[in-house]
C-alpha cells in the first residue's frame, strides 16, 4: 500500500469517525432527555443532586453502556 493511500485511508476514517461520534453525541442526549430527572436536555453531572445521590437513572444506564463496550466515562 503506498503512503498516498494509507494517508487517504486514515482521513476517510477520522471523517467516518467524526461522523460516528455526532451521532453517539445525538443519541446520548436523546437519552438524557428521556430519563433526567430535572427534565435536562443535556447531562450537568457537577450541578446535578441526583448525580451526588446516585439516584440519577441517565447516570446509571449511561454507565450500562459504557461498560458493555468497555469504555471508560467522560462524566
């Protein structure tokens, strides 16, 4: 394979990659907006009680996710 096109390999995976993480990014706040307790449309987890308490359901089902795809959370 010659550089040329490992090069153009690797830009159409980070733009397929780009791509895949708007997507998660959408869905995720689809979620949130599903099962936050204050009604959010995004997760503030450092001003968020239910977060403190662990007593939020996104929270716990965001975790859920995370950990069947063995990735580590951002929240």
């Amino acid at each position: 394979m010659s550089i040329e096109s490992l090069k153009m390999k690797l830009i159409e995976l980070f733009k397929e990659r780009s791509k895949i993480e708007e997507e998660i990014s959408r869905l995720e706040n689809l979620l949130v907006k599903e099962l936050c307790p204050k009604g959010k449309d995004e997760c503030e987890p450092s001003y968020c009680v239910h977060q403190i308490t662990g007593t939020c359901p996104f929270i716990r089902e965001w975790s859920d996710i995370l950990e069947r795809c063995s990735v580590s959370s951002k929240k």
